[in-house]
C-alpha cells in the first residue's frame, strides 16, 4: 500500500480513541469485583483483583503474534476491525455480568482476542514513508499516552455519575465507533499478497531476540512503580490526592510531546547507532529515577516525572522501529506482535517486583529499587549490542550521522 498520510492520520485518531475507551475502566476492576463478591466472599478480592490485570496480560502475551501472522497473511485492516469489535463485545459482557470470576474469564478473553497495538503498528508501517517508521511508529505511542491519560479522567466522571456499567456501555459505543472509522482506512490486503511473490526472507532470531529481551528490561522498569506509587506519594511525599493523578500524568504528557521527535532522529540512524542511543537513555533513566527517589517535596518529584517522560519516549516505541527497520515486510504483524507480547512480559515483571521490592526495603526506598533496574537494563542493552549481530536495514534507506 503506497504511502497514505490520511490513513495514517485516521488510525492515530482511533488509536487515541479506542485506547481511551479501554483506558475508561482500567483502574475499576478492582471495585467491581469487590462490589461483586460481597462482604461474604470478600477474601477473594486480592486474588480477583490480581488476575484482572494479569490475566488479559499473560492471555496476550501468547496470541498477539498469532494475530500479527494472521494479519500478515489477510492484511492488517480487517485485525484491526476484528480487534476493535472484540473490545466492544467484551466491555458489553462486562457491563452485565454479575459473576465476579465470570468476569475476570471475560478480561482474559479480552486479551486473548483484541491485539490491536500490534496490529494498528503493523498497519501504519504498510501506508507510511520506509524512511518515517521511528516517527510514525512514535505517534501511535503518543496517541496510545494520550488515551491513557484522558480515559481514566472520563471514567472516573462516569463511575461517580452512573456506575460501572454505564462507563462500560460507553466504552463499548466508543469502540463501535472506532470500527465504523476503520472501514474507511485504505485495504492493505493488496500489497500483503504482493510481497508474497518475493522470495521470502528469514526471521533475524538471534537479532530479534536480543530486541525483545530489551523490550522486556526497559518495560519491567517502567512498571516497577505501578504497585506503590500512589502510597509513597501520599505517604512519603504527604501530597494530596489530585497531585497524585497530576504527577502521574506528568510522565505520560512529556512522553506523547516527546516520542514523535524521538522518532525523527532515530529514523537517521542505523540500528547499531541506535542501540548506542538506547543504552545512554536507560542510564539516564536510571539517573532521573535517581532523582526522583532524593526529591523530598513534590515539585523536585513532579520534575523529575517530566523529565521520565521524555526518555520514555525513546525507549519502547525506538525498539519497535528496530524491528520494524530489520525485519522484513511480510513478517512485521508477526514480529511486532512478538515485541508487544515482550513488553507485556516486561510490563508483568516489573510489576511483581515492584510489589516484591517494596515488601523488602520499605516504602520510602522503592523508587532506589526502579533506578536500580534501569541500571541493570542499561548493562543488559550494553551487553547485547555487543555480542548481537546487528542485520541490514530492511526496506529502508538510513545514514549514520
């Protein structure tokens, strides 16, 4: 498919979207559960809650690839718009069911079915400019920070107004929606059958595998503060409620700003150049978290939030351009859909440790704990762009400045 700046333009709009939608009932589970469960099987709560989340992750983890091969066989509008009816018909489900495990089989249905980051990725890299994938592969993340920041916002209005099934029932009319748009993008389906005819290219594991481990170090940092960041804001920071939601969305605000520019600069480098890159931004992670843990009053900690932001932005969308520049056209639903199923992973990983390290060294400590990480990943990223081979740009023409 020829370069579409209008198919492009539509997509990050129902990325931004859609993942709102999602976003709208993201940290509700767990009082939908309880509320469930009643005072009687109320000891299930931390079981359901856990598996909420962790459930439609592990469930993606395993098939979003399967859907990115798919897509790469039939083309990649029509996953998006099986995605996108997915998460519409499971919102709607949720709204309904009064079964708490019931509905926690429905999220890890979610998982299993949707895909749509890995898709939507997949299908951007067919109607963009070959020498443009950093910088679009970057809006899609932007657009994905946008719809995470705005959807809880939206959702928190709509839990406290009309309750958690109407917050659903709007979710669900969101991503219908969303579908109606998508029939307007421009079909993939030809060129997927004409890069068939090409002699096929062989999968860069070995490559490909020292980029997912990188995917999965710098996402299990980035998640290591989800399990205590409220609590050490409010308790060791004493700061009050709404600048709990303020500094957390600080990060997400720098980070939709900043990866779009990111994304240019990479587009003009060779992934060994690249890599380089990313092991001096994981040090600086390391350094800003850094920071962030001596900050003692929440202006020093919303500053340095921001900051965050702005190396987030060249860490996880960077690393997919790396496998969208060296791997080749008919294999990037696949591949793709192997770094989202990594940075779930990593995602999972930090998450657990998180909860695991606040448990060791205490509270006031935890943010030492995801310096720490970034540390060891930028040790791990050093290592691998040493001992791994890195292949040719695929499809693309990049200089190295």
């Amino acid at each position: 498919m020829a370069a579409d700046g209008r198919a492009l333009r539509l997509l990050v709009l129902i990325q931004l979207v859609s993942m709102g939608a999602m976003e709208m009932s993201g940290p509700f589970w767990p009082l939908q559960i309880k509320h469930l469960l009643g005072p009687e099987q109320a000891h299930y709560t931390a079981l359901l809650s856990s598996l909420v989340y962790a459930g439609p992750m592990l469930a993606a983890m395993v098939l979003t690839p399967l859907w990115g091969k798919l897509g790469d066989r039939t083309g990649h509008k029509p996953m998006i718009i099986r995605a996108l009816l997915a998460l519409a018909l499971c919102q709607g489900l949720a709204a309904v069911i009064t079964d708490p495990w019931l509905l926690v089989l429905v999220r890890v249905a979610q998982g299993a079915l949707a895909g749509f980051l890995a898709t939507a990725q997949a299908y951007a890299l067919a109607c963009c400019d070959s020498s443009k994938r950093g910088h679009t592969l970057a809006r899609l993340q932007s657009a994905t920070a946008v719809g995470s920041l705005l959807g809880p916002v939206l959702g928190g209005w709509l839990m406290d107004t009309s309750g958690f099934a109407m917050l659903c029932y709007g979710a669900t009319v969101v991503c219908l929606l969303c579908v109606v748009g998508s029939f307007f993008l421009p079909a993939d389906k030809p060129a997927a059958r004409q890069k068939k005819s090409v002699t096929p290219v062989a999968l860069p594991k070995r490559w490909l595998g020292a980029v997912l481990s990188i995917i999965v170090l710098i996402q299990a940092a980035k998640l290591m503060p989800q399990p205590f960041y409220a609590l050490y804001v409010a308790d060791v920071l004493l700061a009050p409620g709404w600048l709990i939601g303020a500094t957390y969305a600080a990060s997400a605000a720098s980070l939709a700003i900043c990866a779009p520019l990111w994304g240019r600069l990479f587009d003009r480098w060779q992934p060994a150049y690249t890599l380089r890159v990313i092991e001096g931004v994981a040090w600086l992670c390391a350094l800003t978290l850094a920071a962030t843990a001596l900050a003692s009053e929440w202006m020093g900690f919303l500053a340095s939030r921001l900051l965050w932001g702005v190396w987030q932005g060249a860490l996880l969308p960077v690393a997919y351009t790396l496998i969208a520049n060296t791997v080749s056209s008919s294999q990037q639903g696949f591949a793709l859909g192997l770094g989202n199923s990594a940075a779930k992973a990593g995602a999972l990983l930090g998450t657990v440790l998180g909860g695991i390290g606040m448990g060791l060294i205490g509270l006031a400590h935890s943010f030492w704990l995801v310096a720490l990480t970034y540390a060891i990943a930028a040790l791990g990223i050093h290592w691998i762009r040493n001992s791994s081979s890195v292949p040719e740009t695929q499809n693309a023409v990049s200089t190295h400045t």
